[in-house]
C-alpha cells in the first residue's frame, strides 16, 4: 500500500472545506481592500529564491525541495554536483509566495513607473523540508497577500488591520490573538544595526552555541531566534532595531503605530521579532493565537528593496501569509468548526421499474440543473433503504416516484422533518423543491 510522504496530508471532507472557506473568505474580505487573485507555478528558479528570501536564510540554505527533469538527475548523481546545470535547470518548490509573485509583477511589469499599485492575494501549497511535528509540514498551505508599489504607513496599518478582521472572520475571537509588530530599518540604517549586533555576538562569542557563531558570520539577527535557551538570554542585552533606526524609519514606524492605535487594533512591540526571510525592511508583524501551541498563524512586513533584488525597478512592497494546517489546530483547539459540515441535499427514491427510474433520472437532471444538490441509490436499493440512505445524507427532502406517481405524471415530496408529503405534477416539480428549500 502505497503512503504519503511525510509531512504532507491529504485534504478532503470538513478539512477541505475548511480549506474552501479560507478561500472564500478572502476573495471577499481581500477582495473589499482591492486585491486580485493570483497563481503563480510551484516551481521557480532557485535564483528567485535565493535573490528574494535569501542565500543565508534557513529556508534556502536549509528547506527548499530543489527540482531537476528526470532526464538530469542520473547525469546530476553522476557528476556529484550541479555546476554544469544552468540556471534554468536549477530548480525548487516554492517554499512561500511572496519571491515567486514579486518574480511574476517584474516580469509581467504589474508596476509600471508611476502606475497604481498592484495588490494580489493567492491560496496555494508551499514546500519546506523541515522537520514534521504539529503545525509544521513539508507542503502547508497559505493565503496571502502581495501589495507593490505602495510606501505609505496607511499601507502596513491596513495590511495589519485587514489579517486582524481576516481571523475575525474565520473564527477567531480578537482576544485570544497576540499581534506583535517591529521594524527592522531599512538599507540605510539596517547594515549599521547588523554589524552591532555581530560585534556583540563575538563580544559574547564564549556564551553562545555554535550556531550563532556562524549566524555572526551569515545572518546575526537570526540569533534573536536561537533555540538555545542561554543564547536567548545572553540576547536580551543585545542591541535592538527600534533602538537603531534611521530618523524616516523611526518616523515610519510612528505612523503605522499611530493608524492601529487610530483603529483600535492591539499589538504588542516586540523589538527582538526578526523573520525568518530577509528580505524585509521596517515593519513586520506576526499573529499567535494565544495557548494553542501552535506557533505563529500569520506574519509578513515590507520589503521595500524585493522587486530590485528580483531584478526590477525600485519598488516597495508588503504583505503576509497565514498557514491554513495551524489555523484549523488552533481553530480546532478553540472549538471552532471552521469546515462546516457536508451541505444537505435532496434525495430522488424510486421504485424499481423502468418507468420510474427513467423519472427518477429526469427529475434529478432537473434540480441539479436549478442548482439542487440532488442525490439518489444506483445500488438496487429497496425504498425502505433508500429513505434510510436520504436520511444518512442529511437529505431535506425526498422526492418519491413510485408506479402511481408515474401513472399520475406527478412526484411525491417527503419532508425529512416532519414527514409531511404532498404529491405535485411532475412539471412543478423543481419549483415545489425551491419553495421548500427556501
Ligand atoms: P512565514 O512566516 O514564513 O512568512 O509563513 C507564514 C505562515 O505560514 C506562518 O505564520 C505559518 O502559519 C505558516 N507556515 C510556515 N511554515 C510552515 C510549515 N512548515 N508548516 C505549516 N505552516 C507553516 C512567509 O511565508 C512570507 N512569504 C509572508 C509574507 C508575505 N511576507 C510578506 N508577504
């Protein structure tokens, strides 16, 4: 018997409904905000990656599921190394949205100069080879959300605002979410602020795991998110971006605090929140729902200098992502249903004669065709088992063809609460349905 990799989950009945209302859900919440749906393929070039998230990030150097044609990979496993292959043959699973969409704007020019920014929201599977555990997968889900062209602290502000009513909307009580918000500066003040916190780690080299130690060399504010429980402490007296922003970040990261406060959306500031993908620049937030275990739901920020290192013209941009898998556990935890349960139906019961199983099959083509979720046995059944069957199905109503109704050019409709039936000529039919449906 064949079974799923690890780390991956088949998506059906109420989970894939959940799944559905997602979707649902932000086509119309994003949808109010101005945003377009966009797909953009699983796969990339690496180099879309590396340009965007980062060569020094856990999740290129680390989790990309990288991708090469069966015709290459003997030749790949032959030469030991992938110097030969060229860029267009190197290739990964998307393991987030933001680098492929941003890829797509600069190559499709969504943004052109002085143009109205272009705003896309996308439901799609991710790839990250990480360890599986709850709440982390190798292929999850996000919806997201993309925002180019916009450099305004109203933009971050309405972002922030707009995943806030975004969990409202799915389930989630305001109270049990925890919004933490930073900036991290921008490409003038975030070198300087780097290399701060570099020299401390050295300063502290004797205290720290080695882990770290390389993050001084590579990525040093990925030691705010250090496992070790030592390096986080010995952390706390690091040098912290709020503490080192340029006077324009400062003063952006004011506005975007002052529109939530304007909104009354409550955040905490955490000024050690860094995010996992480099290419960020002054605000980023991440959402928690509080005691489900779960990590974070949702998180994004700005990333003013993306589109340039995607190869286009000096663009800002923002956005964020929530992970569908962890927002059904927390949901879950909460007590929340977020799936709903399988939507009820109309069963068409026939005897078994030829007459009225062909009757029984022109009024199922006719409700569906008025858009009626009609079910019925193609088993045999007798009709005592096919009204049991209806009832299974959750059926509302039954629609009863038996040889008198035949002979009457009628139906008999069974109400599946209160047993009430009415017999209508065959040519009402769909109308009685839709009356009662109502
Ligand atoms: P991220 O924080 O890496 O951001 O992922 C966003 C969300 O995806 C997380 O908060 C989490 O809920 C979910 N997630 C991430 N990894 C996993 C996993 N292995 N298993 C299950 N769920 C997971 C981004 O991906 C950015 N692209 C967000 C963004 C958009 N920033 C700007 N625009």
């Amino acid at each position: 018997m064949g079974q799923k990799v690890q780390g991956t989950e088949d998506l059906f009945g109420g989970y894939m409904r959940a799944w559905q209302r997602m979707q649902d859900v932000a086509r119309e919440l994003f949808g109010a905000y101005g945003f377009d749906m966009i797909e953009t393929p699983a796969i990339e070039q690496v180099d879309t990656f590396v340009h965007g998230i980062g060569e020094s990030t856990d999740v290129v150097r680390k989790e990309m599921f990288r991708v090469v044609s069966g015709a290459l990979f003997g030749d790949l496993l032959e030469k030991g190394s992938e110097a030969h292959l060229k860029p267009r043959q190197r290739m990964a699973m998307r393991p987030e949205g933001t680098a492929g969409v941003v890829r797509a704007a600069v190559e499709n020019n969504f943004v052109p100069q002085g143009a109205a920014p272009a705003k896309l929201w996308y439901a799609e599977a991710m790839f990250r080879g990480e360890r599986p555990q709850k709440g982390r997968l190798r292929q999850f889900h996000q919806v997201g959300v993309e925002w180019l062209g916009a450099s305004d602290p109203a933009a971050d502000a309405e972002c922030i605002i707009m995943l806030m009513e975004y969990f409202e909307r799915l389930g989630f009580k305001r109270d049990d979410l925890r919004l933490v918000i930073n900036s991290m500066g921008d490409a003038a003040c975030r070198p300087a602020y780097r290399e701060k916190v570099r020299a401390f780690i050295l300063d502290h080299a004797d205290e720290m795991c080695e882990d770290c130690l390389e993050r001084a060399q590579i990525n040093p504010l990925r030691a705010f998110d250090c496992k070790n429980d030592h390096c986080r402490e010995v952390m706390k007296g690091a040098p912290l971006a709020p503490d080192n922003l340029c006077e324009e970040c400062a003063a952006h990261y004011a506005a975007v605090k002052r529109y939530l406060d304007a909104a009354g959306v409550a955040y905490v500031e955490d000024p050690t929140l860094v995010r996992g993908l480099d290419y960020y620049t002054r605000t980023v937030f991440e959402v928690e729902a509080v005691g489900s275990g779960v990590g974070a739901i949702g998180g994004g920020g700005r990333y003013d200098g993306l589109v340039e290192l995607e190869g286009g013209k000096p663009t800002p941009g923002l956005g964020f992502a929530v992970g569908f898998e962890r927002i059904a556990l927390a949901l879950a935890a909460a007590g929340v249903e977020m799936g709903g349960e399988e939507p009820s139906c109309v069963y068409v019961a026939c005897t078994g004669g030829e007459a009225e199983r062909a009757a029984a099959f022109e009024a199922r083509l006719a409700l569906r065709g008025a858009g009626v979720r009609a079910e019925a046995d193609y088993q045999g059944r007798s009709l005592k088992s096919q009204f049991k069957q209806a009832d299974k199905l959750r059926a509302r109503l039954c629609v009863v063809i038996g040889g008198d109704e035949v002979a009457a050019g009628a139906a008999t409709l069974r109400d599946m609460g209160t047993h009430e039936q009415v017999q209508v000529p065959a040519a009402e039919l769909v109308d009685a349905v839709l009356a009662r449906l109502e």
